[in-house]
C-alpha cells in the first residue's frame, strides 16, 4: 500500500496549501504566520458565514454545510442533547490523496475548522476518524499537542478500506460497532456518536471553513464561480507525468491542471474516483473545474480525483480491475452488494474477455442501482456503465476476443501489488459432461450455457474468487476444470 503523500501544486492563489512551499509542514506558529488569528462564533454568525461561503462537503457528495449545521442545531434543540463533532479524515478511497495531504501538511487548518463548529454547537467532543495506513496520523497528534481544543478531542482509527470512509460507518466504528454502513438508513444530525446529535463532514470541508472564516464571504468568494466560490482540492495520478495533490481556483480549465500535472495523450479521464464517471479527451478540453461545469461534459467532482488513461493502457482492463476491487470491498449486508456487486464484476470480465455484449454489463448495473443499503451499489454501476459508454470503440474490438492490444498496466491506485501469481480457469473439453457442480460453487464467475456446460471469462480469476475457483476444480466429478497460470 502506497504511504508516501505526492508532491503538491497550486494553479492560481494558494489558500489550503499557502505556505507549503516556504515551510513544508506547517507547525502552529507557521500556521498562525501564514493564516492569522481566528476567533470563535456564535451559531448564528457561523450559519451566515457557511451560507454565505456556499459551503459544501468536500467528500464527494457536496451536501451543503449549512443545512448539516442547522439540522444538528434543531436535534440538540429538540432533543435537549449535546452535540458531536466528527471529522471524516478516513480518506478511504485509494485514488485519493487530498485529505492525507492536509493531515501532514496543514493540520492546524482541520482543527480550526473543527474548533469552531464545536465552538458554535456547545459540544461535548470532537472525533477525528483517520485511516489505519498511518499516514497524517502523527503529524495530527503533534498538533492537537500544540494547541488548546475548545473541547476534548480525540482520535479514532479506522480500517484503510473503501467503504469505511462512508459517514454511516465512520460512525458505527467510533461507537464501536463494525466499520461498516449502517443496514437501514438515518441521520447522524438526529442520532449519531453515542446516540448524540453528530455533525460529520470531510476534513477538507473543515479547512475550508477555516479559511473562509478569516477571509469572511465576500474575500472567500473573490476566486471561484458564482455557484461554487472558493479554491478545490484535486489529487492527480493514473498517466500523469507529474501526479500531485492540486489546488486550484473553481471554475478553472480543466485542460490547465492536466497541463501542469503533464497529462499526455489520453483515452479518457475517470472524474470523481471511483464512484465517478468517465470522461472522454473531447469532454476534457471543454471541461471546467466545478461540479457544474464537469457535469456539463458527462463528468462529476466527486471527491476531486482525476484518472488519465494513456493511449498505451487498455483501459477496459483497467475499469475491471477496479469493479473487482469495489465489488470486494462491499459490507455484504444488502443483497445489492453481496450478490449484485459481484455479478456485475463477473459481466464486466465477461465483456471485456469479448464472450458477452455490453448490454449484460447494463442490466447488472440496473439489479443494483437505488437499491443498496448505501451509495455503493450506486457508485459502482455508475463508474461501470460510464467506462462502457467512453470506451465504446475499446469494446468493440474486445467483443471479438483479441482484446485491443494493450497492456493493464495497474494505474488506477488500486491498493496492494498487482497478484503475483495470477491464474485462470481452463477447460478439458473431451472430459466435461456437464454436471454443472462447478457452477453451483462459484456461481460469481462460472454460470451454465445454453447447452448446461460451464462458461467462464478467459481473464485471470480475481484474487478474491480463488478459493471458490479451487473448490469448483476439486468438485469436478470428471477431473475437466483446472486453475492454470495466467500468461
């Protein structure tokens, strides 16, 4: 698992990230240099600052800040209850690197942010979730030692895995349940952190917040766009020649950043992460840095990540490997994901294996769309469904089964190493009769044709099916199934 935080660039005014290139990390006394004083606020007054920053999570939801606050505000109200603040710095999606960098670079501006929202709510606690990787913690831990919090604030740990980032799960964790959504759906403003009204939000909206607090609306809205004022986190990876964490002005060229960062020529570009959608090169000239602007051209912010593919990739292979990862990574609690998920992995394979038609990849995404516990059912149909619709052309030459010629190279930021030993299923043809037990076992990726014989994609088995796929070749009563080593 990659630990070390990229290079970090700014196209415009740096607001997060002012003063990394003078002092690299910035200790309390750099952070009050370079940012100035900041003073606490009444709800009221924090209220008209949020709405007036038209602040929005930076998570990838962009839910408005200001109706969290005022939601949290109610329940205490309503509830007679204190409040809890809960910073999701989890980060749990692998592609991303923004949070991380905030963590180890500028932790003084997530505090401040936290501060004054558990400042404005009378709160009981502040709760800052981070990942397992190890990253950012430390550096968090010497900043909370150098300041005094308006309320006790600790830290939580959380497994570095995708869905644990999701605010539902945050929440189960720091109340010591399993690191996973919640089965039935509902409002941690209402009930969250020991059953305590809990306003939760991404670390980079906390920054946000502290920088918008000095700055006031006005200032803060002097860079961005009218809908989304201010400046926006981008981590950078996949074909880039120069992967970073980029700040830039809301609104900016989208062609600017993919510039700096040395994108070369491109099949695509996955907007958003992995719940994202893709992009095509055309879009990517017309796009612009906003959620409004990118979802203009097909695309979405999300949590700010950009994904260039290179006209050297197979980029079908890549988007598999990702649906793998993502069906691997279900909380397996709703029926959407624990048999949903997989199948549409299974349809993806199939369709790039060139043995089934991208209409098999349409109607899985459709058996699991609005139907999870959470969004990542979702997420994950609407990243298949655009990586079929962008590359188009790609999988027509796959659906003759040659492929296009091109090399999974593994740039999507999968974690882990690439399987070093990977194998598929193969077939004695003069030995199978059919029985059909093989597919009863790993019914995820070996279903019966037609005629009652098994059907499997010619890729690799994913690493997370071996063990069915072994059980399947030690069922078969005609000794026909074999795992072979992939080529």
């Amino acid at each position: 698992m990659r630990t070390v935080v990229p290079p970090v660039a700014c196209v415009g005014e740096p607001r997060l990230t002012a003063g990394f290139a003078e002092y690299g990390r910035l200790d309390l006394l750099a952070h009050e240099e370079v940012h100035g004083p900041i003073g606490p606020m009444e709800p009221a007054q924090l209220l008209r600052l949020v709405e007036g920053m038209q602040l929005k999570g930076k998570g990838g939801a962009g839910f408005p800040f200001a109706r969290k606050l005022r939601a949290v505000l109610e329940s205490c109200e309503r509830q007679d209850l204190a409040a809890v603040v809960v910073v999701n710095a989890s980060e749990g999606e692998p592609a991303s690197w923004k949070d991380k960098v905030l963590l180890t670079r500028a932790p003084h501006l997530i505090l401040d942010g936290a501060a004054l929202t558990a400042y404005a709510l009378d709160a009981e606690e502040i709760v800052i979730g981070v990942a397992d990787d190890g990253v950012g913690r430390d550096s968090l831990m010497e900043a909370l030692a150098e300041r005094r919090m308006p309320v006790p604030t600790t830290i939580v740990t959380v497994p570095h895995r995708f869905i644990s980032g999701e605010g539902g799960a945050l929440v189960n964790g720091i109340n010591g349940l399993p690191h996973i959504p919640p089965g039935t759906k509902k409002r941690s403003s209402d009930s969250g952190v020991s059953g305590l009204p809990t306003l939760l939000s991404n670390a980079e909206t906390y920054a946000q917040l502290a920088v918008g607090a000095r700055l006031g609306p006005y200032e803060y809205a002097a860079l961005g766009t009218d809908d989304e004022p201010g400046t926006v986190l981008l981590t950078v990876t996949g074909a880039a020649g120069r992967p970073a964490v980029v700040e830039c002005t809301a609104g900016m060229p989208l062609r600017d950043v993919l510039d700096l960062c040395e994108v070369p020529d491109v099949q695509g570009i996955l907007m958003g992460g992995y719940h994202g959608k893709w992009i095509t090169p055309e879009a990517a000239e017309k796009a612009e840095v906003s959620r409004k602007g990118l979802a203009a051209v097909g695309g979405t912010l999300g949590a700010g990540i950009i994904i260039p593919i290179g006209v050297d990739t197979c980029p079908l292979g890549e988007a598999a490997q990702v649906v793998r990862y993502l069906a691997g990574e279900s909380a397996g609690q709703c029926g959407p994901c624990k048999m949903g998920l997989p199948d549409l992995a299974r349809a993806v394979d199939l369709a790039v294996a060139g043995s089934q038609p991208a209409d098999v990849v349409r109607a899985a995404a459709g058996e699991v769309k609005g139907r999870g516990a959470c969004s990542h059912p979702d997420g994950t149909a609407r990243f298949a469904l655009s990586a079929i619709e962008v590359f188009a052309d790609d999988l027509r030459l796959h659906s003759t089964g040659d492929g296009c010629g091109r090399r999974v190279k593994g740039v999507m930021g999968l974690p882990g190493a690439p399987d070093p030993n990977p194998q598929k299923l193969t077939l004695d043809w003069s030995r199978c009769d059919g029985h059909g037990l093989c597919a009863h076992v790993v019914p995820d990726f070996i279903r019966l044709d037609g005629n009652g014989y098994p059907a499997f994609p010619a890729t690799p088995v994913p690493t997370w099916l071996r063990e069915g796929a072994l059980k399947a070749v030690k069922v078969c009563p005609e000794l026909a199934l074999r795992l072979a080593k992939a080529e």
